[in-house]
C-alpha cells in the first residue's frame, strides 16, 4: 500500500463557500487495510469477515444505517429497529447461505424448457393447475414475511438482511413459476381456499421474528422443501420436475437458514425455546388442517397416482407415505435447532408410523 | 469400466473439473457425499466425493460407515441401473434421477445423521445429478474406438 500523503493543507472550503470536511481522509478511526484475500471463487462475505469487520456484535452500541466496522458519527439518528440482539436474527451460516444464494439464482423465464410442455388428460391437468394455485398463493408469503421484519433488523446484521433480501426473490420466482406453469400447459388458475390464508394468516400474525421463523422456515418452508422433493414422483412431465427440483434447492438454504438461526437463539436465550415451542403448538396444527383440506389432498392424489383412475390404490397410499416423510424431516429439523417437539408435538407420530428414535439421533448430531 | 471403483469416480470427477461451463450456472456446491454401493454385503464398495465450488476436488475410497455430510447407500444392481438409463438417453430419466431414487428409497437410500447434511442433498440436488449425468461421456469415451 502507497504512503500516506501530506494531506494538511487541503481547502477547508468549496470554490462556492461551502465548508468542506477532510476526515474520512485523515481522521477516521476504524480499521484500514485489512486486505482480504480472494478465495477461488472470487471474494466472498466470508473472505471479508476479517479483523473488526467480521465481528458481529451481540448487542449493537447504534441503531442506525451506518454499516458495521465504519467510524460512526455520534448523534446519528436512530432507525427504531427493534431486533437489536444477535440472538434475533443471526445463524452461524448466514454469510455461507447468502454467497450460495447469490450463487445459485436461477430464472423461472429461461431455465425451464416451457417448449417441452405437453398436452396431459384433463384431471391431471386440472391437479397441476391446483398444486400451482396454491403454491403461488403460499410462496409468496417466505417474501411477505422477512420484508415484514428486515426494516426492524439492526443493521449491524447485514448479512442475515442480506441472506433475507435472496429468499424474497427466491420466492418471487417461485410464485412467477407456479404461476407461469399454472397458465403455460392450457389450464389456468384454480380454487383458493380460506385454509391456505389461515396459514399464512398465522405466520404473517407471529408475535416475534423468533416465531415468525420457526413458523415460516421450519414449519411452512420445511414442509414446502419436502413436497418439491416429493416433486419428482407429482410432476407429470420433465418440464415440471425440473420446476420443483430448481425450487427445491432455492427452499433448502431457507430452511437451513431458519432452522441454524432456531438453534442459534435458542443456545444464546433459552428462554426463548418456550415462545417457539407455543408457535409451533399452533402451527403444527393449522399446518395439519390444512395439508388434510379436501381440495390439496385430492389434486395431490391425482398426481401421485397419474390420475384419478389409480387415486384410492396408488395415489392416497402415496399421499400417506410423503405425509410421513414431511412430519419425518421437520420433527429432525427441530432436534438440530435444539428444540425437541417429539414430546410435545400432538402429531399423531406412531398413526404416521414415524420413527422417534431415528428423529433423536438427528439432535445428537448437532 | 466398473462403477463400483474408484477409477470410476475419479473419472467423473475429472469429467465435472474439465467442464466448468456446465456447473457454472448451476451455482458452486460444498458437500461431502459418501456413495456406497453393494454387491457381496460384507464387502461394500464406498467412494467420498468431495465438492468445492464448482468443482469435484477430492475423490476417496472409505469404509461404507465413514463421516460425511450424507450418504446414497444402495445395491449394486441399482446404481448400474441409473448409470445405464444415463449412458443411454445422456442424461438420468424418469424414476432413475438421483432424487427419484433417494425419495423412493426402495433401492437407494439417502441417509446421513445431520438433517442439515442431509438437506445438502436438497440444497445441491442439480449439482449431484449434473456429477452423475457426466458418466454419459466418461462411459461414452470408453467404448469408443
């Protein structure tokens, strides 16, 4: 790096008058040259979260907009963010999930072959355009709800907004490609039910970000995540496999996100763990109503089975199977974030046939 | 070439290293998957296969119960199957998709004790199928004249 300049006889006013100010250029006190180092794929948040520009703090001295690590002026107006506490937002694996985020967009108007779509029987059809009713009805609300809470997010925890403002557009394109798969095949859109904003009524209503999360990312998203897996035996054709694989990997890092930051409250505030747990009480069972509603069962039957031929011997047997599956990889999720539901949850587990010991083993090996 | 070796999968690995323009639009990956097929049931064949970036850096053969971030366990018999529908129509297919195979779980299973390991599985789905997808030319170049 260069020698300082002498830089004591700058003009201290503007050829119009103005006062002009000089500190940034030999005053300020935070820190200068920490050099990172790109790493192979280019210079990431990770490679910058060095020296005091990677320490985050548990509970920020400022509530404005200045960014972390800059020398902040006093007297700098507070922003009113109301998550000041680390503990609120923050995951061990937020600069990891942003940088693959960013990494892994993708476009819902390019990278879905929609040339390839081919004519189906109508109750197959019909099924498709459901799911897509409903799905670019819930999708949207992973992008409602972090919008709801990010202006209230200190900004010292810019990479946890940064990761969030990644899932609002995740989850536009989800509902752009639902939305396009629902219209593109010669169907259209279908029946909304009250169920579905019921849900999202009570994600949207959570009290706290905490909550809002362990509803929104392991609940909500988690169950989303298990159904675009369960994508490859609904889809009709490859065009909606790939639809339902590329969303699957955008929904992964959401419910990786929520269920590292669940963990991550949880260990800094225990107390914390009873306000998820009353979320999740109610979630669990607005969840189950809905994902049994007579309308989202059927059109899933339908699929699963190819059609409403093989409905009762193929399609609600499989239906029961993914149901199991998705109760399954949730009741593991919140073993990893550190809070057990096998004990409270008022899932019927042993009508499911769901394996508890297996569900445990996924807390030890947090 | 056999597929339960680990010239196999050193060849696949040299596949993915080799086209980078095919992994670029996919995003880079960090995992760290354990492939374990079987054939004779006390001697499995495991292979790990690390990915970095976009890139497959390190493939190793290990004990069938090693470490890693998830695991496809399954017989022989039906990894030959999806390498098969793979060398025919150049990429997998229908049920023989890597997450047809795992979610049916009839044959392969998809296992690990981490749920946040297992939803790398998720996370990099296109990544692993694009991996596997490349034996069509590694399989391809090896019949050829």
């Amino acid at each position: 790096m260069s020698e300082p300049k002498d830089y004591s006889n700058l003009p201290t006013m503007s050829p119009l008058g103005a006062p002009l100010d000089w500190a940034w250029l030999r005053g300020a006190k935070s820190e200068w040259g920490v050099h990172p180092k790109p790493s192979p794929r280019g210079l990431t948040m990770l490679d910058i979260a060095s020296g005091s520009y990677g320490e985050v703090p548990d509970h920020p001295a400022h509530r404005s907009m200045a960014p972390r690590g800059a020398d902040i002026e006093a007297g700098t107006p507070d922003m009113g963010y109301i998550l000041n506490d680390k503990a609120d937002v923050w995951a061990e694996n937020t600069r990891e999930l942003y940088e693959e985020a960013v990494a892994r967009q993708w476009s819902a108007t390019r990278d879905i072959p929609w040339g390839e779509l081919r004519e189906l029987d109508d109750d197959v059809e019909h099924a498709m355009c459901q799911l897509c009713t409903l799905l670019t009805e819930v999708e949207m609300i992973a992008a409602d709800l972090p919008a709801k809470w990010m202006w209230r997010m200190n900004h010292e925890f810019i990479e946890a907004k940064m990761f969030l403002c990644t899932q609002i557009m995740d989850e536009a394109r989800h509902a752009e490609v639902f939305r396009k798969r629902a219209l593109a095949n010669g169907g259209g859109l279908l029946l909304s039910r009250n169920g579905a904003t019921s849900l999202l009524r009570t994600i949207i209503e959570a009290k706290s970000y905490t909550q809002a999360t362990a509803l929104m990312h392991l609940l909500g998203e988690g169950f989303v995540l298990d159904l675009f897996r369960m994508g490859e035996l609904i889809a009709p054709s490859d065009v909606e496999k790939r639809i339902f694989r590329m969303c699957m990997q955008d929904e992964a890092r959401h419910v990786a996100y929520g269920t590292m930051h669940i963990r991550y409250s949880v260990e800094h505030d225990p107390d914390v763990a009873e306000e998820i747990h009353e979320a999740l009480d109610h979630g669990e069972m607005v969840l189950t109503e809905f994902g049994t509603a007579p309308d989202v069962s059927t059109a899933l039957a339908v699929l699963l089975a190819g059609g409403v031929e093989h409905v009762e011997d193929k399609g609600f047997p499989l239906s029961l199977e993914m149901t199991k599956k998705q109760f399954t990889s949730y009741l593991a999720r919140c073993e990893r974030a550190g809070i057990s539901r096998v004990e409270r949850t008022k899932i019927p587990l042993d009508l499911l046939g769901i394996d508890i010991e297996s569900i445990r083993s996924a807390g030890r090996a947090a | 070439m056999r597929i339960d070796s680990l010239p196999f999968f050193a060849a696949l690995a040299a596949e993915m290293n080799s086209h980078p323009e095919r992994y670029q639009p996919l995003g880079e990956a960090d995992m760290d998957v354990v492939v374990v097929m079987r054939d004779e049931p006390e001697r499995p064949f495991a292979v790990r296969c690390a990915f970095e970036g976009i890139r497959c850096e390190h493939v190793v053969e290990v004990d069938a119960d090693s470490p890693c971030e998830y695991r496809l366990d399954g017989p022989r018999a039906a990894w030959q199957a999806m390498f098969d529908d793979i060398a025919a129509r150049g990429r997998a297919t229908g049920l023989q998709t890597i997450n047809s195979l795992a979610l049916l779980g009839d044959d392969i299973r998809l296992g690990g004790s981490d749920p946040m390991g297992l939803d790398k599985f998720s996370r990099f789905n296109q990544t692993l199928q694009e991996f596997f997808d490349g034996a069509s030319r590694v399989l391809a170049m090896e019949v050829a004249p």
